[in-house]
C-alpha cells in the first residue's frame, strides 16, 4: 500500500480554537498522569525491603500489574464514567497519547533513550479513524469538532482516502496532517537478473 501525508493550514474560529486547545490541556494531562503512574510503579518496586525510608513510601500492592498500555486504557474507561472533563475528548484521541507514552517507554528499553519527561504542553494529537464523509471542499469534517475550514493549497490525491489526521499547533496557527492511503498493492522489487 502506498500512504501519503499532505499538510493543510486550518482556518479556525474562536471557538474551534478553544475546543482544540481543550483537546491538547486534557491530553496533556492524561499524558502526565499515566507517567506518573508507570513512575510511582517503577519506585515502588526499588524499595528496600528491611527497611523504610525517611522521605517517603510508594504503597502499591505486591499483585498489581504493570500499567502498560493496555492497563492504562482499561484504566482510561473507567475514569471517563467519573470525571466530566475526559467525557469531553474524543476517547480514541486519548488513547492515541497512551500509545505515544508506551512507544517512548519501549524507545528507552530498545534504543537507549532516556526516561519519558513530564509535558508542560502538546503541540499536536491524533484523530486514527476518520468517517467516510471526512473531505469536503474547502473543509475537513472532525469527530467532535466539526467542520473546520481549511486553505486548499493542493488538490486531494485522487484514487487514496483518509486513514488518519493529526492536528498541529505551531505557534498560534493550526494545521492539519491527513495520511492517505492506497488500497492498490505495490509489487515487491527483484534483485539480481530476471
């Protein structure tokens, strides 16, 4: 399959922009507290035994899994039924943020990175399933945010459709990333002689 990813300027109003900052604070936020969680999980398992500490003690029973991905998720469900703010965001676009967490925590045990930091901001946020009726003229039509208009600086590719759209601030301008896809399969290249 052949994916293309074409970056439009987003037109927004007032309140579009308000919404989309709403987006980016709770992802933040979700962000930050699933951290959190996998540090406190991580301390709590280099305590020493004989002994407790003059500072402090992270208390987290001996069974309780590892809160990976799939747990933070799970985790993510259940907070949503109690906390009003997270009932606002797009469910899949939070899970999009747990998902970039576990890929930095698996970049710090393969590649040698270093440990995932604490976010003041995030600059952008994934939508990873779009409707069918996502391209319109002159505008996108976003889960939960609508129709935001855009500046059509190149035609949409013709024979792809939308699979993904990431949304952007760059300074006090919004863009948008839509990743095209082709269902057509590209054969695989010979070596040698044929």
């Amino acid at each position: 399959m052949i994916t293309l990813t074409y970056q439009y300027k987003l037109k927004v109003n007032k309140r579009q922009k308000q919404d989309i900052a709403h987006i980016l604070d709770v992802g933040k936020s979700v962000y930050n507290y699933a951290l959190s969680e996998r540090k406190d999980w991580l301390n709590s398992r280099k305590c020493l035994a004989d002994r407790c500490s003059l500072v402090s003690e992270y208390i987290i029973p001996a069974d309780e899994p590892y809160p990976n991905y799939f747990v933070q998720a799970k985790n993510l469900t259940e907070a949503k039924k109690f906390s009003p703010i997270l009932k606002t965001v797009n469910a899949q676009v939070l899970q999009q943020v747990l998902k970039t967490l576990d890929k930095a925590f698996e970049q710090m045990k393969s590649k040698g990175f270093g440990f995932p930091r604490f976010k003041k901001k995030i600059r952008s946020f994934v939508f990873p399933a779009l409707s069918k009726n996502f391209l319109g003229d002159g505008c996108l039509n976003f889960p939960q945010l609508g129709k935001i208009r855009i500046r059509k600086s190149r035609e949409y590719p013709s024979g792809f459709e939308p699979k993904q759209a990431r949304i952007i601030q760059k300074a006090s301008v919004f863009y948008v990333s839509v990743s095209f896809q082709s269902p057509e399969l590209v054969p695989d290249m010979t070596v040698g002689k044929t």
